[in-house]
C-alpha cells in the first residue's frame, strides 16, 4: 500500500491529509493519520497531480541515522567498517517533503547528498527481537542525509553538520509492503549519476538495525531510522536539483538554495 500526505486544495482542508494511492494515480482520501489509526475511507477520491505532496511524516520524536553502513562508503571516508552500527540523531525539524528546498546554511563550504532507505516505525517499541523487527515497522520512505561536509570534519561529531533546519527531506510516500533485500538506490545531481547502489550491500540488514537501536532508544510511532548510503557523495551546488530514486518507492527531488552571508 502506497500511504501520502498531501495538501489538497483550501476548499477541500486547510489541513494536511493522508491518503492511500493507487494504479492510476487517485488518492482515496483516509480518517486521520493511518498510522496511529485503522485504515479508514472518506470515501473521497482526488487526482494526485491536483495535490501538493509533503514529507510523508513527521517524526513524533526523532530520526535515528545509521552511519557509514555501506562498506564502499566507509571506504571513500576513508574509515573502517564498522564492527556495530554507528548511531547518530536528526532532529524532526530537518524534516521536508518532496520539491521542498533544502537550504544550504551560511556556516557551511560544502552540503552534500547522500541517498537512504528510511524506515517508518508503526508503534512503541523498545528492545526489539530481530525475529520481530517487521512487526514494528510501518513502512519505506526515501531520505537524503543531507550533510555540511566540512562542519562534519571540524566538529568530529555530526550534530551540527546533519542536523540543520532543512537537511532530512523525506518522500515521496510510503511504501508498507515492500522487499527491501536488494533495492537499487541512486543519486543525481542536475541529471547527473552520483550514487548507485543497492540494500543488498548494507553492513547491518534491517532486523540488525531495529534491534541495536531499540536497545538504545525506545521508538514511537512515526520515528524514521535511516539505514545509511553507499558509496558516491558529493556535492550539491546552490541552484542545483538533487533527485533520489529507490526501487519499489519512487523519487524524491529537492532544490538547493544557498543562504547567504548577511
């Protein structure tokens, strides 16, 4: 099931709504957020190029990053790999939706891509059994760990580098049944290939992921973890269009817009 949150026209809601879309591209209109409620139809249909799509959800508490769990990245960050996954924090305020600009902050020399298969947890959890990990999760997005490269560096920790207002834009919707073992991934900047890889090469799979992070953390519905990129990050000049496209989901595309220097 294909899950979006969208903005209809002001006649229809001033408010966001969530909607389940289908083969020919119609939304059929849900009660509430689908997933801290059953799926429930309005019975109201609308054409998907008639609403504007937003980030698919935003985060009760965080989203949980996964770093460096692909080994040709570790490798191109010139680090090892891992020995347990690398934990990081986004806060939800990153968070943007699909043609959203990400705006590239005046502190920062250089903001990069980087593409990610995003997890959409479905309920409370805490100490998850890799056995049981599909039980906690609701769905697949896309993500871009968007990142100021050279703050990462200086800082040697990357709350700041990752974490600016902007720098977790999420889309296009939600996929809620989907095999994740061998999704191809790809990057482009301005219609060129940056990165292309697939989730068969990540380090730690997903059941792996959603037990360690349990340990640390307790998940609340609509938490995101994202599960790391492969290989090829670079740059995204100001004026420039990143789009992300995962097999199965879809594409995510954003603009890049520098904040200058008062």
């Amino acid at each position: 099931m294909r899950i979006a949150r969208f903005s209809p026209a002001k006649e229809i809601s001033v408010s966001p709504l969530y909607g389940v879309i289908d083969e020919n591209q119609m939304i059929s209109v849900l009660v509430g957020d689908p997933i801290y409620a059953p799926i429930t139809f309005t019975g109201e249909k609308l054409n998907l190029a008639d609403v504007k799509l937003l980030a698919p959800v935003i985060p009760r508490s965080k989203v949980v990053c996964i770093g460096k769990n692909y080994a040709d990245h570790a490798a191109e960050m010139n680090s090892e790999v891992p020995k347990e996954p690398v934990l990081f924090i986004k806060p939800n305020t990153s968070v943007i939706g699909p043609d959203d600009a990400v705006i590239w902050p005046a502190m920062s020399e250089r903001v990069d891509h980087e593409v990610e298969l995003a997890i959409v947890i479905g309920k409370v959890c805490k100490d998850v059994k890799k056995e049981n990990a599909k039980d906690v999760i609701f769905g697949y997005t896309i993500a871009n760990d968007v990142t100021a490269r050279d703050l990462q560096k200086v800082d040697g920790q990357w709350s700041r580098a990752k974490g600016f207002d902007t720098f977790c834009p999420l889309g296009p919707w939600i996929e809620t049944k989907l095999d994740t073992s061998n999704l191809k991934l790809t990057a482009e900047v301005n219609g060129e290939v940056r990165q292309s890889g697939t989730t068969a090469d990540m380090i730690f799979d997903i059941p792996t992921i959603i037990a360690f992070v349990t340990q640390v953390y307790t998940l609340l519905p609509g938490d995101v973890i994202l599960t790391g990129t492969p290989a090829g990050i670079g740059p995204m000049p100001e004026g420039s269009v990143t789009t992300l496209t995962i097999a199965g989901i879809g594409t995510l595309s954003n603009p890049i817009i520098k904040r200058h220097k008062k």
